[in-house]
C-alpha cells in the first residue's frame, strides 16, 4: 500500500481495519490507496473518519456496524475469503452479482448517514469565512433583473455605482483587485494565497478564457484552470481518444469511458507539474464523456463543482464565458475537435449560454451548500461583467446585504478582502 499519513498509519499498523465489517475495510483501502492522488481536504475526511471509529467505544462501533456484518453474512462474506486490504475486480464482480446488493448498498448509505452528522459538526466548529463569486461574460443580452432567476429569492441585488470615465475592460480588475489594470495590484486570490495559506487548493479559479487569469501576480499560492489555456493540452487528448477508438475499435461509449479511466496521457502529467492530485484531477474532468474537452462552459461548470466537492476551498473565483453552438456529433466524437470533423461554420450560441448558465450558477451554488465547510458562513458574488448591480447571497453579517446604496467596485473588493480576512 502506498505511503498515507502517520496519523492514518499508525491506525491501520494498530489494527483498526482489522476490526472492520471486510467490505467496508476493503473499500475504504482501496479509497485511500491513492494517497498522494488525494487533496488536503480528503486527507483531512479520512483521517477524521478513522480517527472517529478507533477512539469511540467499542460497543458503539460494533452496533454501528451490526446491520453490514448481518448482510455479509447473508451474501457469503468472511474474512477467509475477502482481503481487508485490497478491494479488486472480483471483489466489484461479487457484489455486483450478489442478489443482497441492494440491501448492501442501503446499510452502507445507513452507516454513512449516522457518522457524516458527527465528522460535519467536527467541521463546523472550526468553521470560517469562505467566499465563491461567479462571473458572467459581458456579452449575454440580459439585465441583473433576469440573469440569476433561479437564485434571486436566496440573495440580495445590490446596485453599483458605475463611474462612465472607467474603462470597460478595467471592470473585473476593479473588483477583484480594487484597481485599474494598469495599476498591477495584488488580485483577490493573489492576496489570500500570499497570506492565509500554505495550501494552494484552498483558492481556486476556474474559467472559460483568461482574464481573471491575467489580473494574477503570480501562480503560486492558488490553483488555476482556464479552458482557453488548456487548448494544447484538449486538442492532444482528442488527438490520442480518437486514436485509440480507431485502434481498438471500441464499439460505444460504455466501453470508451472504461477504457478512458486506463488511460495514463503524459500530457497531463505535464500540465499537472508533476502533481499527483491535479493530474488525477485534470483526467477525471477532461476525460470523463460529458463534453468538457468541448464545451467551455461545461468544462468550467465541472471543474469548479469537482474542486468544491474534492479540495473544499475557501476562496472560488469562476468565470464563464459564450459557447459556441454545438454541432451534431456521434456519441463517440464528443472528444473530437468539431471544427476538424463538422463542416458547418462555428457560430456563438448566446441563448443557449444564457439557458446554460442560469442552471450552473445553481449548480455551483448547491454543490457549496452540500458540505459543512460552506453552509452558514460563505458569502456568493453572482457578477455580470459590465452590469450595474450582482446578486449577494449570504450569512446575516455579511456587509454587501446591507447595502442600501449603490456601491463602487473598489468596495466590493474591500468588503471581499475584509471578509475573507486578508
């Protein structure tokens, strides 16, 4: 087994797992196999998990898991013939044929229901603020009054003041930076990367071009995905997808996506810089089937929903952008470059952003409110670049849901800083 933390080893060398119901030692091994695949904050769940199960009492413990021993019985499972420390192919195959899966499956939801409660209270009481703001593009022909329907009942719209003498383009550098461009000031996740942690997982920015992106001081102290940056590394990956369907003949997209989770591309070991976890990261996001190695906003959607679920930062900056119209593709291309396999000329879709996009700024929103780290203490920006008003959704002491006047960029900006205590 590869190398886990010393807390966690000195869990699994005292015999922890050893006490276990066998399926549930089984799968948890083969979740923390991967250890350096994993982020800060998944290390963090397991180690807070295990830790829970070794120091509570024995008795507890045994009756949490009475209900799994019960159905392992039922299904044939014992310890002569199922390894605690290794969760393979045949042990997949078993469970998928046994008749008691479905009732497996419930227990295992059950035990999981009774121990998430405890490991989220843990979570809560060092709970902090957290900040996400979402970037629409200029370009959407709607108002503040249409372009968050979904979600204008959960917040506040708080009206800004525009200044006619600023420059357009200086929009997002005022807000995130509290500057002009020209001024080169330290940008919002520059700020807290530099100064509340050693974590670069704990701020993300994920977006469709790059011009959060270029606001940035440096790379360091943040993690940042752009699909636009990311264009050498897509047309790669479409390059060797294809290659290997025409290879191998794979015969539908059930067969392709098994085969994709084999794949090992260099390519993104190179983007990754030779990080473990991001490249895991980057592999699950671009080479999953749903079009994201396509579809810009698709891609920006995925990745900050897997960032928030996986890594659980603080600090989340997402930015879409204007989609193009999607041409007819066979469910095998969808990891094809369109403009190589479709004729048709390429055209922006504008209403099929706009119907996009106000079901992702939900879906990032409730992916936030899912976990412990986010419920009660994170405030949303909901931004329309060029707009004169955003949408706040926040905890009660959060500044901007007091605002009874329009706002300066530059305010925005102070008021996120001061929230985030940077």
């Amino acid at each position: 087994m590869a190398k886990v933390s010393r807390k966690l080893q000195t869990l699994i060398d005292d015999g922890l797992f050893d006490r276990l119901p066998p399926t549930f030692a089984a799968y948890s091994f083969d979740r923390i196999e991967d250890w350096k695949k994993l982020f800060p904050a998944e290390r963090g769940y397991f180690e807070r998990l295990f830790g829970m199960l070794a120091r509570s009492d024995n008795q507890a413990v045994e009756r949490l898991f009475a209900p799994l021993r019960a159905v392992e019985a039922k299904m044939g499972v014992d310890r002569r013939t199922w390894s605690t420390r290794e969760f393979t192919l045949e042990h997949v195959d078993f469970l998928q044929r046994n008749r008691h899966l479905a009732e497996w499956r419930q227990v295992i939801a059950d035990i999981f229901g009774r121990i998430d409660p405890l490991l989220d209270a843990e979570v809560a009481r060092r709970g902090r603020p957290r900040l996400v703001v979402v970037v629409s593009p200029s370009e959407l022909p709607m108002g503040p009054d249409r372009m968050w329907r979904r979600l204008q009942g959960k917040g506040k719209l708080v009206n800004l003041a525009l200044d006619e003498s600023d420059a357009p383009e200086d929009y997002l550098a005022r807000m995130f930076s509290g500057a002009p461009r020209a001024a080169r000031a330290a940008a919002l996740f520059d700020r807290f990367g530099a100064t509340r942690t050693q974590d670069p997982y704990d701020a993300w920015v994920v977006e469709a071009e790059d011009s959060l992106h270029r606001l940035a001081e440096s790379i360091s102290g943040w993690t940042g995905l752009s699909y636009g940056r990311l264009a050498e590394l897509r047309e790669i990956l479409m390059e060797q997808v294809n290659a290997m369907v025409t290879r191998e003949q794979i015969p539908g997209p059930r067969q392709l996506g098994e085969r994709l989770q084999r794949m090992n591309p260099g390519a993104l070991k190179r983007a990754a810089g030779g990080d473990p976890a991001l490249r895991d990261f980057l592999q699950s996001v671009l080479l999953n089937g749903n079009g994201t190695l396509l579809i810009n906003n698709t891609f920006v959607e995925w990745a900050a929903v897997q960032a928030i679920r996986r890594a659980r930062p603080a600090l989340v900056c997402v930015a879409f952008g204007i989609r193009n119209k999607v041409k007819p593709f066979s469910s095998l291309l969808i990891y094809s470059d369109q403009e190589e396999t479709n004729p048709i000329p390429t055209q922006a879709d504008m209403l099929g952003s706009y119907v996009d996009l106000e079901i992702f700024y939900e879906y990032v929103w409730r992916e936030c409110e899912k976990y412990a780290e986010y419920r009660r203490n994170t405030a949303y920006l909901f931004v329309g670049e060029g707009m004169d008003a955003l949408l706040a959704i926040g905890p009660a002491d959060f500044p901007l849901l007091q605002a009874d006047k329009p706002i300066r960029l530059e305010e925005v900006f102070a008021t996120a800083a001061q929230w985030l205590s940077i």
